[in-house]
C-alpha cells in the first residue's frame, strides 16, 4: 500500500514527534517504507518570507515590492532559520550540513530577485508577473529548508530517505508542474527508500498564481495522483472534529469518523479547510481517499474522506463557521419580477475577484454573505454608487453540516437551539441537496451559537 502523507507546518516545528509518531512509531522497519512525505515551510517561516497570513505583518516579499532592502531581510531570515536548525541538532541533524545549505540556497533567492529588480526597474516587462516570480523564489525556501533537514535528520537515524526538491532552484527547465512531479518521481523506489518532497513545486504556471498559500496541498494531490497512491494521509495537530475545541472544550468535541468530498468543500467555503478544496478536486476524480491524522494521537484512525460515503445513520457531522464576514444586502423596489438583475450584481463581484459564500433572496432584496477583507469593502463602495439601496452589516455564520441530514427535524433543532441562547437568525441557506444549513448571526453571538448547535446535535441528539 503506498501512501502521500502531508506534514503541515506546526507539526514540522515539533519534528521529533512526527519522527517518533509518523515516520517511525511502532512499524516494523519494512513498515517504513511505500510512503512519500509532502512537507510545509516549519511554523511561521512562510509568513517570515512573504507576509504573516492572518494579521499581514510583512516579510521579505513585502519589503521586495515597497523597494526595501530584502537583502537584509534575508539575511536576518537565514539567522532565524539557522537558529530553527539549532532545534534539531538533538534528533540527528547535522548542523553544519544543514548551515550549508540553507545558506546557499538563501544566497541564489538573494540572486534572482536582484535581477528580478533590475529587469523591473527597466520597464519593459509586466511589473506584476515579476513580483510574482519574486513571491514563487521566496515561497519555496521555507518548503526546501524543511525538507532537507527531515532527509538528513532520517539518513542519520538509519532510514534511507531522499530529498525530492521540487523547487527547480537548480535548473531552468520550462517543465508544468505536473511535468516537474513526474519527473521527480519516475525512477524513485518506494519500496527501499523514503520520499520527502518539498511542498513547493516550481512550474510555468506558477502554483502560486493559481492557488497562493495553499500550494502545499497542491503538490501533494498532484503526486498523489501521479504515483496512483492508495491513499492520501494529512497529518494536523488536532482531529477533525465536531466542532472547533477552543470554543467548546475538547471533552465536547467528537472526531469526525468518516465524511465525504461534499463536506470538504462545505468547510474550505468557510475557510476551515480540511483541504484546499483545488487540491481536493484532484483526488476526487481519481477515487483516492483522504485521511486527516492527529500527529500526537498516533493510534487514532482520524478522519476518512471518500467519495461516495453517506452516513447510513441521519446525522449531523461538524458544526463550524466564522465570525469574519459581512451581509450585503442590496435593496431595489424594480427589482421584482426583473430578469437578469442580479447578474449586474454577479459581474461588480468578478470585476473585484469576490466570491460568496451565502446567497439569499426575496422579491425586492438580495443578502449575500463575504469575507470582510480590503477586496469587500473596495467592492461595496461601487455597489453604494450603482444601487438603489446597500447595507451592510459585520455578522457571523455559523453551518450545520452532514453527509445525511436532508429529514425532517435537524432545521427544527437547529433553530431551537440558537432560539433558546437568545440568539436571533439574521439570515438563512441551504440548497436542495440539504448537506449544510447556514445561519447568519450577530459577531457576538457566534462562540454561543456553535456551543448551543454542538451541544443539541452533535453532543445531545
């Protein structure tokens, strides 16, 4: 049985683990073996290189754009990483390897993105595809540094590991990605040695143009699919479970045994991805299973996402949500009965790349839930000056979700259950095929609505 397994970046800062609970355990040494690891940048590196993902405190991508000396701040980003290798000295790494390489690696990121700037400065090329190439260069650092250090920190332990170095750093080869994944792969022996591959695959494309931060899970479907893998395995620091723990306490949570493909993709919407819902596509269509692991619970089979999988019995899977949106709704007395209205509406949204993630309506009015990002409100501003009537408003949304909840009765206790915490239903979806019920919420309501939701169906019923 060959599997893919992806090691996230939290789970790579705490490597000794992942060598003791993933890598090694307690498998037979042939046990080891018929896996290839797909790993992330160690925690926060990917932020260090372009710019933090959640507060957007800038890194070196940034100061690359603005004209800064990123020199310096990869010089001071080397130090940091250096000092992560520090971390691992204990498990086998050998420092001064290790020292080398990275160092080296970060002195040709130095070198291409100071020709990028002075091909820049000329002003005869698209400055935008250049500060892509820039954010590409520096993306696939963190993904190199940590791939080598976990083939080293392994030959060192006595397993046979190899270094697959996706990143094209080496070579200028116009390959796609899925060429360069074929080619990486095409004469490894899965069976006598371990395949570490970086996260970051280097392609004409560009990974980062089409996919951005989630370009990890990418490369990983992708080899995934090219090596016909029996299963493809995520490795998290936490389960996937009925409900987020820091909200609820993890004694009220569940782990998700099983679920299905359209679950997945109700939970990337919402941004609690259990993966990137383009990386899960991949997989679908060629009918290999996921399987989301806790890296510090081992024994635990974690979560399996099929295809095809229903829940025999009816019932609710994962209560999750956000409270980082907002409600627009636009308001127009003609817009009854007029055809084609909202597809005014549908055509600001592309102009400004917004996607929604909830659409309700009525005869003269249209609510759709965003994410409330710069990309909204730039957005808004054009539909105030265009439409009759635009509120807006800072809500949550809260979902209720399962491979088999299309019966009478879980809408009902649902709603009671918000009801009964006092909380007011702002707005309401749910498709024909009844896999997610969402209610959109006041902010402040939103921790006490996933108790109230997780406590009455996936707890209570």
């Amino acid at each position: 049985m060959l599997t893919v397994e992806k090691i996230g970046g939290t789970s790579m800062s705490q490597f000794k683990d992942v060598l003791n609970n993933v890598i090694i355990g307690k498998k037979n040494p042939d046990e080891i073996y018929n896996r290839i690891f797909v790993v992330s940048a160690y925690n926060n590196v990917t932020n260090w290189l372009l710019e933090h993902k959640k507060t957007g405190e800038p890194g070196v991508y940034v100061q690359f754009l603005e004209n800064g000396d990123y020199s310096i701040g990869l010089d001071s980003l080397c130090q940091r990483l250096l000092l992560i290798n520090k971390g691992f000295e204990a498990i086998g790494l050998d420092l001064e390897e290790a020292g080398e390489f990275i160092t080296f690696r970060i002195k040709q990121a130095k070198t291409m993105l100071h020709s990028l700037s002075k091909v820049m400065a000329s002003g005869y090329v698209n400055a935008d595809d250049i500060c892509l190439a820039a954010r590409e260069i520096l993306a696939s650092v963190g993904e190199a540094h940590s791939a080598w250090n976990s083939v080293n920190i392994l030959n060192n332990n006595g397993i046979s590991a190899r270094f697959i170095d996706l990143c094209g750093f080496n070579d200028s080869l116009p390959l796609t990605i899925d060429e360069r994944i074929h080619r990486a792969f095409k004469n490894a022996d899965f069976t006598k040695e371990l395949c570490i591959a970086t996260g970051y695959t280097k392609g004409t494309e560009g990974i980062m143009r089409a996919f951005d931060r989630g370009y990890t899970e990418v490369t990983f479907s992708k080899i995934a699919v090219e090596v016909k893998a029996n299963e493809a395995i995520i490795h998290k620091e936490y389960h996937l479970s009925s409900a987020d723990p820091n909200i609820v306490g993890v004694e009220k949570t569940i782990p998700v045994g099983r679920t299905n493909y359209i679950i997945a993709d109700q939970l990337a919407d919402i941004g609690m991805e259990a993966i990137h819902p383009k990386a899960a596509k991949p997989l679908e269509l060629a009918d290999i299973a996921i399987r989301i692991k806790n890296t510090f619970e081992p024994e635990h089979p974690g979560t399996l996402i099929t295809k095809d999988y229903i829940s025999e019995v009816p019932k609710i899977e994962i209560v999750s949500g956000t409270n980082k949106v907002l409600a627009i709704e636009i308001h127009d007395p003609m817009m009854v009965g007029e055809v084609g209205f909202d597809l005014k509406i549908m055509q600001i949204f592309a102009r400004y790349e917004v996607s929604y993630i909830l659409k309700s309506t009525n005869a003269n009015s249209i609510t759709m839930v965003v994410w409330d990002n710069y990309k909204s409100r730039e957005l808004i501003t054009e539909l105030e000056t265009t439409f009759y009537q635009v509120v807006t408003k800072r809500v949550a949304i809260v979902c209720v979700m399962g491979t088999n909840i299309a019966i009478p009765g879980f809408l009902y206790h649902a709603a009671k259950a918000l009801y009964d915490r006092g909380i007011n239903v702002e707005s309401f979806g749910q498709s024909l095929r009844q896999v997610n019920m969402q209610f959109v919420i006041k902010r402040e309501h939103y921790n006490d609505a996933v108790i109230a939701l997780n406590d009455e169906l996936c707890i209570g019923k």
